[in-house]
C-alpha cells in the first residue's frame, strides 16, 4: 500500500518540559499533553514498559505490539532499548495519522536523556519508519509506522500479543474511547494479550469490558491513582 498523504494536525503543539526532566508536547489552548506533566518518561515506563512489555517480552518471540498513537515516540524508544538489551525480536506496528513536524522531533530530549549511540539511532528509525516495510535495528526492533487513523485502518486479526493504547484522553477524544475501537482492537490481539492504557475512567474500562476484555486496575505513575491494564480471553 502506498504512503498516504500527510493529514493536516488539527492541534498546534508546543514543546514543554516535565516534572522528571524529560519533554512532552502540549496542546496549545487545550489542557492536554502528550504525557503526564508529572514525569512523561516516568509515565511511559511505568504504564506501557512496565505494566505491558515486561510482561510479555520473555514469553514470546517474535513479539507483536500494536501502539495507537506514536505521537513523540516514546514508547517505541523505550521499547526498542528493550529488545536490544534482553536480545528479542520485537515487531512493533504504530498508527499515527498526525506525525510531528521535524522541528518538534528534533527538539525534544530523550536522546540526550539516554547518551547513548544506539538511543539515537532507534529515535531515528522510529521517526523514519514508512508503512510499507519494517526498518530495524540490530535485527532485532523491527517498525512500521501507518499514518492513518485507527478508525480507518485495517488491523490484522489476532495478530498482537501487546497493545499500546495512548490516545489523547476521552475530554480530548471521546471517539477513541468507545466499545467500537476496542472491539477493532480485541480481534487484533491474540487470545490472551494484553492492553496498557493510562486512563482508569469507569466509562473506558466498561467500554473494554463491553469489547470481550477483562480488565484490571493498578496503581498508577506519581500524579495518577489508577491505570488500566486489559486481557483478550
Ligand atoms: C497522547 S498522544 C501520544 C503519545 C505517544 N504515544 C508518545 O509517546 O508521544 C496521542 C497520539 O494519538 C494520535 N492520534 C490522534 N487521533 C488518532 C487516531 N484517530 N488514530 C490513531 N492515533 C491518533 C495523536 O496524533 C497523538 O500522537
């Protein structure tokens, strides 16, 4: 499938720094950021590295992971720094119909965070990545980026074993939250995969439970009480 044209972003971002150091992204006029204010590096380890890949990355190989909305790329870094370090092969599908602009991409500091050549290399790669092919590092990260919306993308069935979820927040998008894209989302995972998700709101969780998930709370990054983590059955 050939490269769609680039989608006008309908939010002006602007870059800010939060509470642990490292950068997110506003959106300007709205309260809602890319990441918790409270630590966005923080946030990504705690809700999508720890509550998701760590629990999958040693059960299977290779790794399938779903992420809606690559946004700065965060996760994808913080899960290509996995996959070298413990050795696995990770293929890693992101949806994002609104890439940041250049200038943004290079203005935020994780690289800096990490000093580390590999770090680079990966934060480039992810930026780079086209939807036609994979691009990988080391063999062993391997990623796609689809710029469409989720809404509009086909999505292989049982597919993932780890989905993603990072869609700005239901006040921002309410159209993302609904029983309908995570029903799209169960019949893409594997029978017990698992999706991580930031957002604990009742009316989300009942909308996943509604999709054939079971859903669990746990406790959530400083500055949050609860997020949630969902199994296929
Ligand atoms: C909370 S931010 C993403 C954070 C990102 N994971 C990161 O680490 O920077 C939400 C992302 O979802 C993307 N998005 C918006 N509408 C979408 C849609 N319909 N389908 C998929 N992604 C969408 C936005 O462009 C944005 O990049």
């Amino acid at each position: 499938m050939a490269q769609l044209p680039v989608m006008e972003n309908p939010w002006k971002l602007e870059l800010i720094n939060t509470s642990d150091g490292s950068h997110t992204i506003r959106l300007a006029g709205a309260d809602e950021q890319y990441h918790s204010i409270n630590g966005a590096l923080q946030e990504s380890l705690h809700v999508f590295i720890n509550a998701g890949l760590d629990e999958v990355i040693d059960d299977f190989q290779p790794l399938h992971i779903l992420e809606v909305g690559l946004g700065t790329g965060l996760n994808a870094l913080l899960t290509a720094q996995n996959s070298i370090k413990k050795n696995k092969v990770v293929y890693y599908d992101a949806i994002e119909p609104f890439p940041l602009d250049n200038e943004l991409i290079k203005g935020l500091n994780y690289t800096t965070l990490f000093n580390d050549t590999l770090i680079s290399q990966a934060f480039d790669l992810i930026h780079h990545a086209g939807n036609e092919q994979y691009s990988n590092l080391q063999h062993l990260f391997y990623i796609r980026c689809f710029q469409q919306r989720i809404q509009e993308l086909h999505l292989q069935s049982e597919k993932y074993h780890l989905v993603y979820f990072d869609a700005f927040g239901p006040d921002t998008q309410p159209e993302m939250w609904t029983e309908e894209i995570f029903t799209r989302i169960s019949s893409s995972m594997k029978p017990g995969a698992i999706v991580a998700t930031y957002c604990a709101k009742g009316a989300v969780r009942r909308a996943m439970k509604s999709a054939g998930l079971k859903v669990e709370k746990l406790p959530g990054p400083p500055g949050k009480r609860e997020i949630t983590r969902a199994v296929k059955m």
